[in-house]
C-alpha cells in the first residue's frame, strides 16, 4: 500500500495492504502466502502511520486504482510511498509515476530506480558496466537459453523481478545441469518471467541499510545475515522458505548480528561500495543492499532494496529497524529522519 499523508502540513501515506480478509488467511500460524509477501501488513502500516502522525496530519491511500482520485482529493505535501505495486516488472515505479504525473512530491526513489532495481539482470548491467562487483550471471528467456552454458556450479536460479526473496527455495541452489534444468522449468512456470542464475558465492553474507541523500549520505551499522543456526540440511540461502517459514515469530532464529563482527577494513570496503551503489543507481532517502563475500574473500553486491522491509516488532528479523535501532534510532526516529531527508531534498 501507498502511505500518503499530509504533514502538518498534509501528509499521505501510500501502501499496498492486505484487507483484514486476508490477513487472516494469507497469515495462518505465521506462515505467509508467498503471492502477498512483499505487501505490508496493517500491523506495518499502522505502525508507519503512527510513527509520522507524531508531526503530520496522515491520511492512508491504498495503492490500487483509486489512488489517483485519492491524490487528487487529499493533495497531500508529501507521500511517504512504501507501495510496493500489484503487476508487471515496473510495479514499484507505479505510484511514483502517478505522483510524478501529479507534481507531488514523495519519499524514496523515483520510478526508473524503482523499476530497474526491481529488474535484477538489468541491475546486474550497471553494476558490471561501473565495475561494482557482482556474481556473474546470465539471465534466460526460455530454457532454450541453457545451451552453451558457462557459469561455473553451483549456481541460484530465480525469477528476475521478484522481490522479499520470492521464488529462492532451497532447490534454487542448483549444483549441476540437471538441478539446474528442474528448476528453471519450474520458475519459468510458476513465475512467467525471465530466469536469473548466477554463480553461488561462499562467503559470507551482510546488507547494508542506507539512509540521506548528497553528502548527508550515509550508511547506518552494517547486519551480517548468520547461518549458524539454520538445519545442517538447509542450504546457505535466505531463500523465501528461511525467510518466512523457518524464521518465523514461533520460531524466531538468532541469524542476524549487528553490527556484524568484522575488522575495519572489510567494513569500510562494504560501506564504500554501498554508498558507490546507492549514488550509481540513484537512489534517494533510503535503500538497503545486500552483500556477499566471493571465494576470494571480495564484497559482492546481490541485491539493491529501495523499499526496505521495515516490521515494527524489534523481535522481528527486519534488517533496516535492526541497524537503526543498532545506530541509536528509534523506530519513529527511523522514519521520520527518511521522510526529512525527502522533505529537504524537496525544500520543504
């Protein structure tokens, strides 16, 4: 959903929401149905809400077709946008384009970060044409595509625009062609999408939560993503399984540490690559990237989120409040320092 407010001045708050229907079907026992796992629940959105009608007069919008009526109606100062769409690759972008097309100013990246960051291969392009190092990849429009296959195994196959690790189950970790072959199959038929595999990095693995903007940049304690605790038969993934099913608020795993134990060096490597990512692909207020060390001990980017997953419950595994929280913020604090620095960034 789309969280337009009015900040005392008008402030919208534009979300994607689950209706209380579903909620109680896509949650049961903790579990969720992996089609909605990207949109916020009202305990999220609620709690976003809460955090900025401290300052602002807050009016909810649903990120739906209504939404333009809505903007219309409300004219809001700013919208704090954690909508993350319904349809197509560009589904992130979808109401930054409205509000573009309206002139009302938002937090967050704007529609062609947005849509490209969501597009994990055309992501990859950039990275590699500004040499920021990245798995190498290949990315297949049918399985046609596997021949003349150069990757090295093992190798992760996944659906190329999916986000909140959607479509990364154990069996994406492929370590031969045949594995390899099985699981393209299924994602070409279940995700009706491009196939993204690239080469499986062993090292270790951390995300890096971004906030500011120009020289006010900057990157807040930096989270390693342990996987100590997972079962000895679980593959090194935070796949859609470890994410939602085996950390779950019945079972939470102690898998995130922050700051994450490293020396200095490695530490100011990885925060000088993220802050390179985050001004290479444009990105504005906030972002979280995800890093991995290749054989070779070298930062790895994997993954650029410009709309971070931000659950309220400090007993929740949600990395951008862990590192806020790690850095001396509240999570209002977090929110309402975001919705400044687009608020400055605008000159309001």
């Amino acid at each position: 959903m789309a969280l337009t407010f009015n900040v005392k001045p008008e402030l919208s708050l534009a979300a994607a929401s689950l209706s209380a229907h579903q909620n109680a079907s896509i949650f049961p026992h903790g579990k969720i149905n992996e089609r909605f796992a990207e949109w916020d629940t009202w305990e999220t959105i609620h709690a976003v809400e809460s955090a900025l009608s401290i300052y602002n007069n807050v009016t909810l919008v649903e990120a739906n077709n209504d939404c333009f009526s809505k903007f219309l109606e409300n004219k809001p100062d700013i919208v704090f946008n954690i909508a993350e769409g319904i349809n197509g690759i560009s589904r992130e972008a979808q109401i930054p384009a409205v509000l573009d097309m309206l002139n009302i100013p938002y937090t967050g990246s704007d529609t062609l970060t947005l849509a490209t960051c969501l597009d994990k291969a055309r992501t990859k392009e950039i990275l590699s044409y500004y040499n920021i190092p990245n798995p190498r990849f290949k990315l297949l429009q049918s399985i046609k595509d596997l021949k003349n296959f150069s990757l090295s195994f093992p190798v992760v196959a996944k659906p190329d625009a999916e986000g909140s690790s959607k479509g990364i189950f154990s069996s994406s970790f492929c370590p031969d062609m045949k594995s390899l072959t099985a699981e393209v199959e299924r994602a070409f038929s279940e995700y009706e999408q491009p196939v993204l595999i690239e080469e499986f990095l062993p090292g270790r693995e951390f995300t890096a939560a971004i906030i500011g903007n120009g020289t006010l940049t900057r990157l807040l304690p930096i989270i390693e993503i342990s996987y100590d605790a997972f079962p000895d038969d679980f593959v090194p993934l935070y796949s859609y399984e470890a994410k939602w099913i085996l950390d779950s608020k019945e079972n939470q795993l102690d898998i995130y540490k922050c700051p994450a134990p490293i020396d200095e060096q490695l530490a100011q490597t990885i925060s000088d690559e993220c802050l390179k990512v985050y001004s290479t692909l444009r990105c504005r207020d906030w972002s979280r990237i995800d890093v991995r060390l290749d054989k070779n001990g070298i930062p790895n980017i994997i993954e650029i989120n410009p709309l971070p997953g931000i659950l309220p419950d400090p007993k929740d595994n949600s990395c951008y409040p862990k590192a806020a929280r790690a850095a001396g913020m509240s999570y209002n604090e977090m929110l309402i320092s975001v919705l400044n620095a687009a608020r400055s960034r605008y000159g309001i």
